[in-house]
C-alpha cells in the first residue's frame, strides 16, 4: 500500500512510500491497518501537466496551474519571480521565454487590456525614430559655435543672415517666411537647441539640409555645413 506525502504549507504533493503498518492498531485489531504520519495521505494524487501540481486540501486533491513555473512582470516591464502556487493578485503573468525578451528589450512591449503584448516592427521603429527626433531636438550649441560655423561655411556673421532675410524678395500681400524682429530676439539667446523652429528656417534659406544641420549639433563641426 502507498501512502503520499505533502507539503506542511503548501499541501503540494511531494513523494510517494511504502505505507507501513500501524502496530498498536493492527496487533488490536488483527489486521493491516495502516500507519499515516501527519501531512500524508492514502489517496493518491491523480495525473496532472508539467505546468500543473497536486494540492491536498479539504481532505482531497485539487490539480492546480503552478504558477511558480512562469514569471511576473509588473506595471514597469520589470520582471520577478513567483513564490507561489496560486496565481499572484497582481501583475502579469508570462513564460520564461517571454520574461527573458521582456528583460532584454523592455522597450518592444507593452501593456494593453490587462496583458503584456509585444509591440509590432513598425511600431516600435516608430518609437525609436520619435525617440531619437527628442533626442536631436534636445542638442544645443552656444551662439558663439552657431555663428562661427556659419561664418566658416558661408562667410556670413548673423548680422548678414539678417540683411539677406530682409533682402528677400515679396510678392504683394505676402508676409515674410522669418519673422525678422523674433528672429533678432533668439540671435541673442546663449544658446541655441537644434528643435528650435528658427534653426530650420534660415538654414533651409542657407542652402543646410536637416541632415546636415543634425550632424553639425551632433558634433559642433562646420564641416558638416559645407
């Protein structure tokens, strides 16, 4: 006869025993009557998945999911372990497979309905190019390294930028592509961000592409102008 033992805690089964006899009882009674030591049982579990285990409660066996075979992610794309049998309050469940892309590359997900889903190629290069859009726009020189690139590049101080802007001609009715009195207030600042409106405008009129102004902000070298 076999007798199956379980967990003190957590009541999952853990391994099964030649059930031995119970001596006083069995000298008394005159039959085999069986020995159980506390946290076993006679009834044997039953069969269940890898992903499964058997846990005796109320007095018989109950086949559960074994959370403790996945992984939790939380709110922030971080990634834990599971202690537990039953399935944590909180959190997100996910295999192992998952929980190790989610740790390498947490920026290709995200959470939708309660559920952590991978986000689409197109998606996530959309959100790098955003990213690296922020990133360029955040890159600043001082008015100094802007004005003595463009000298280098065009021979032109920002007093000449104006003078060209103002020589441009108008048709009838036709405002100015610059505002030149605004565009006088920003030559003063300190410094000047790569996002800045006013960085394209007269770069566009100085024959700069965006690509060109991008790297000349990357690395403060006029070269890039030219």
């Amino acid at each position: 006869m076999n007798i199956y033992y379980y967990d003190n805690e957590t009541g999952e089964y853990l391994s099964t025993g030649e059930c031995e006899a119970d001596p006083q009882e069995t000298k008394d009674k005159g039959y085999f009557v069986p020995l159980v030591p506390a946290y076993a049982t006679l009834l044997p579990p039953g069969e269940y998945e890898d992903d499964e285990v058997a846990v005796f409660q109320d007095n018989s066996w109950v086949i559960k999911t074994d959370y403790r075979n996945y992984m939790l992610v939380d709110d922030n794309l971080t990634v834990s372990s599971i202690t537990t049998i039953d399935k944590p309050e909180s959190g997100y469940v996910v295999n192992e497979a998952t929980a190790q892309e989610i740790t390498e590359y947490p920026d290709k997900f995200k959470i939708v309905d309660g559920a952590v889903v991978k986000k689409t190629d197109a998606e996530y290069q959309a959100e790098l190019a955003q990213k690296e859009a922020l990133r360029v726009a955040q890159l600043n020189l001082t008015g100094a390294d802007l004005e003595r690139a463009i000298y280098k590049a065009k021979g032109m101080d920002f007093n000449d930028v104006i003078a060209l802007i103002e020589a441009q001609p108008l048709s009838e009715g036709q405002e100015p592509q610059i505002d030149i009195k605004a565009l006088k207030i920003e030559l003063k600042a300190n410094n000047f961000y790569r996002g800045n409106p006013y960085i394209d405008a007269v770069g566009t009129l100085l024959g700069f592409t965006k690509q060109q102004l991008d790297e000349f902000f990357e690395t403060n070298d006029y070269t890039k102008l030219l």
